[in-house]
C-alpha cells in the first residue's frame, strides 16, 4: 500500500509514532490497517524548546517523506523517556533530553492542530513489540539499553500498576554483594545488562562498547568475559523476575544491545539453561521457549507511540484553532 | 448477627471458606454481608481419601456448631497448597497433604450436595487479605510461612497471569552466592525468610524455631542474628520485587512467620529502610508506608476460599443428587 492511497481514505486515518531518544527520533506512519506507510529519522533537540521543535519538524518531515497531508494525521503518540503523565501529556524529569518539565502534548498540538499523546518510551515499546511479535494474552517487553527497563502488556493494554513503577525490573538487586548502580542500590538488574553500566565497567573507549566487550571476549580477554557473562545472567534474571511476578507468558526483548544480535540470543537462553539444570522448578518454566528477541532497529517503540496515539478518542480529534 | 438470623434468610445465603493446611483446615461461615458467623478447626487428613474425608466432615461441624443448616450453604470455597486447576476443581502434587492428583471438587460434591470450588491456597488468602485489609486497587499478599509466594489481587480479582506462577516470588534469587533452595536454585527469597530454610540453617531442636531465632538474636547469638537479618532482608526483597515488577499499591504479609508480630513487622521496615537509604529511587518508592501486617491467626485464607466460592455463578448451583 503507498502513502498516496491511504491518503485518499477519508477522514483522518494515518496514526503518527514518535520514539524520542537521547540523540535521534524515530517515526512511523501507520494506515488504518497497521501498515507502517513511512518511518524516518531526525536528530533530537536538547531542552524543552528543541525538543518539542524537533518533533514538530520530523511529524511533517514524515508527512512530507510519506505523500501523507498533515489533515490526514488522526493523531501523533510520542514515546518518551523520563516521568511521564499519560493524562496531561506532560514529561518531567527527562534528564538526557535537558527537559526538567515540559507540556508537551499542549504545546505540540498548538503547532501542528493535531491531536497528542504522550507515552513513557518502554511502556510504549511494549505496546509494539506486543504487535510487532504477534504475542496475545500476557507479555513483558524487556529493553536492553543504556538502561533496563520492562514493560508489560495484558490483552493489548499497557499494564499501568498503581505508580507508574511497573516493570522497573532494571532496579531490583539480584546480588548484595554486586557493584554499585546509579541508583544508589547495590547488584541491581541494570548493573549486569545495563550498556551504561557494562560500558562503564569496561573501561575502555570506543563508539559500541557492548561490541567490544564481546569481541575482546571472543578473544578470551577475561574482563570481558566476565562482563560478557554478567549481561547475560542480568538478563536471564530479568526475564525470571518477569515471569516469576506478573506471570507473563512471553518476554520479548529489545532494545540498542540487541544490534548483538543471536550473539545475544544465544547467550541469554545459555544463562537460563544453567540457571534451570539444577532446578526441577526453574526447568518447569521453560523459560528459554518463552523468550523473543526483536530485530535490532525493530520500529518497537515508535510503532507503539502510533497505537497509543490511536487510543484518543473520537471526541477529542478536534481540530485546534 | 448470630448463625440463626443467617439462616432464616431465603435461599442458600451462607458461604462456607476452607484454608486447607498441612496439619489443620480453618473454616469459616460467612453471611451475605460479608460477616463471618463461624469459624472451627479441625485437623486434616493424610492421603486423598482422608483428605476428602476432613473436608466433608469440618463443613458439617461448621454447619452445626454455626447453626446453619447444609441446605442454606450456597458454596465452599477451599484454599489448598498444590497445583490446582480451579476449573476442573483438581488438586495435583500437594506433598504436605499426601496427595498426588484429586477431583476434590466433585468428590466433596457429591457428598455433601453443595457446590465446591478449588483454588490455590496463597491466592485465596490474597483475596481474604484484601478484604481484610480494606486495600483497593492493586495489592499482593505475601505469605511468609514455611515456604514464601505472594498472590496479587487486581480490583478485587486474582491475578492468574498465563501458567499460574504469578507471585511466585519465592523462588526469584537475590543472591548468586546464597544458600541452596529446596528448589535447587540458589540465594531464592525463600532461603532467606522461609520458616522452613530459617530452621534448617538454625538446625538445633524446638518446636518455634522462628521464635527460638529471634529470641536467641535478642540474647546476642550470631547465628541466630545472621538468620534474623536473612529473614528481614528476604521479607524487603521480596516488597521490593513485588512493586518493582507489578507495582502493586500495598503489601500486605501473613502467613505463620506473623505469629512474632511486631517483631517482625519493625524488621523488615528497617530492612526497607536501610535499602533505601543510599538510593533516593527506593525512598522514592516509599515502601515501609507501603506494608501491612496481618494479626496472626487472621482467617484470611478462609475467608479468601468463602469469596472463590461464592464466585460460582447461580445457574452452577444446583442440588447434586
């Protein structure tokens, strides 16, 4: 299908999705069908203004790339990192982005006279990868990044728990004697799987530090074989709490590490072998048949912007003036 | 309201909730109000036959002894260790109670001509406990007795999540190098704060080896401070778990091990307290206001069983025979 003839549909049925990063944005244009029509990338302003200016310029880049006419935009869901209220469309704390507070689903749709919404980034993700893998009933997506986090999805909806800390796996400890992590906890998930952390721990320059970490120990550099098998157990610890807690029955990971690819996979899925050879009850959970790993530059997270942006209600599609 | 009021209502008004444990089944009677009319215990049978058998018999001396009639008892609900396929009303490999596969609903049916359902026993006290506790919202049960699970109850329903290990945080490992789970993974939360791990590691005689821990760690013993801390740690790490992946409002903790109250509850808040004070992400979390002590003895399980049961539509209640 080209973005001409969705174009044609009538009304407003293109759905926009927004994966705000630290350095770039990835965006999606989805047709009513779920097809992404159009997906490109612009660099992310820093501080509030910039921000919300680079958003703006990417929704009619995107428009402008994908021969879909800004009237025909039903709604644009933002992904974001950083404390996000859904309700208000705000984002406070979003400290790679240089934004303390920020309205931005307010400000956004007074320069495009488009309807917002506003996501955290990883719940928003899971929401895709909920789609992207054709998962029904109950998952978790796992996000293997500078940081960790989780998200859990229950019948095609973002489970929301009651403060907003659902899926903060990244900051359980699973080992009190483990390194510090930033936040202030000892041996929390993030310390093992964390590329911030494993980068950190690592040492040593260079652009992909989680490649060199598993190239060097390919080479049998013992540092990073330990860091090597450090990402691995944090992970596999991860995906035990995930299913060990909310139950889910698929956990699918994604995220900048999984440009390691089935290096990744395949080292993931080791760890819970190991973990399950002693235990009669870890093997019962069969974790290894339970776990996913997305293509690396998977459009996850900007397609799941598009879907939450698609929750906006008829009545609120108004036209700004 | 006595048992008489009760059962002068129209109809089959009673429920009656079962908390069958490995020694001694507490039952309780309760009204259409949610009050509880009755509450005996009886000691449970070893086997399925005498399982079956206790259960029957401890519904009647309830009936009697509440002055209610079995024509006026709407449904038994019973909470019971095991796998238990709720639907089919099948217990599987409940060890404690000598049994390896029971029809237990139909069974106890058949017999006594009142509907039965069946349901895990940690998840029916998580229904108890959120009556109880008047929590709303999101909150889990965590169950510190012998052996450690947590059910979590979502709007006044139980969490199944897909393979019936929600909760199951027990035998989530918090630490690499800990002790060897009966499970036979290592550092579980239960080799912390499971009555069962704590006197095994205690390993002298006594028939409390929980109280016989904590009064020997008042005397100054270091074992028995060791396994005091162990305890208090693992009780925090699993809160910590249980609101970091399902973001659950409130834990609420019973169980045998709250038969040492306070002493208990003040331990693991400290235990709280101490995580957070390096990490103002965990104060943030604020989860020594987060936690609930149930009285010991509480019928929580009972009660928990009474609601399972009481879930049985009307057109299911219809006279066997």
């Amino acid at each position: 299908m080209t973005g001409t003839a969705a174009a044609d549909l009538p009304g407003r049925p293109i759905r926009v999705g927004l994966d705000v990063g630290g350095t770039k944005i990835d965006a999606v244009a989805v047709d009513p069908a779920g097809e992404i029509l159009g997906r490109l990338r612009r660099a992310t302003g820093w501080g509030e203004d910039a921000v919300v200016d680079s958003i703006v310029s990417t929704v009619v880049a995107l428009a402008d790339e994908t021969g879909v006419p800004l009237s025909a935009v039903g709604s644009v869901g933002v992904g974001i990192p950083g404390l996000v209220d859904a309700d208000a469309g705000r984002v406070v704390h979003a400290v790679n982005l240089g934004v303390e507070s920020l309205d931005l689903a307010d400000r956004a749709e007074r320069a495009l006279g488009v309807p917002f919404r506003v996501e955290n980034d990883v719940k928003a993700a899971a929401l895709g990868a909920a789609v992207l893998s054709g998962v029904s009933g109950s998952m978790a997506y796992l996000n293997l990044g500078t940081g960790v986090a989780a998200g859990i999805v229950v019948d095609g909806s973002i489970w929301r728990g009651s403060r907003g800390t659902a899926g903060e796996v990244g900051h359980i400890s699973v080992d009190p004697h483990g390194r510090l992590c930033g936040c202030g906890q000892r041996g929390c998930v993030e310390t093992f799987c964390g590329g911030g952390a494993l980068a950190k721990a690592w040492g040593r320059p260079g652009a992909l530090p989680v490649r060199d970490i598993f190239d060097a120990a390919d080479a049998g550099d013992p540092l990073a074989l330990a860091l090597r098998d450090d990402l691995f157990f944090g992970a596999a610890a991860a995906v035990r709490v995930l299913v060990l807690s909310a139950d889910v029955e698929t956990v699918v990971i994604g995220g900048g590490l999984t440009a390691m690819g089935s290096r990744l996979d395949e080292g993931i899925r080791a760890a819970l072998h190991a973990g399950a050879e002693a235990s009669p009850f870890a093997r019962s959970l069969r974790l290894d048949e339970r776990i996913e790993l997305l293509p690396a530059g998977s459009p996850a997270a900007a397609l799941g912007a598009a879907l939450v942006g698609a929750s906006i209600s008829e009545k609120e599609i108004v036209p700004h003036g």
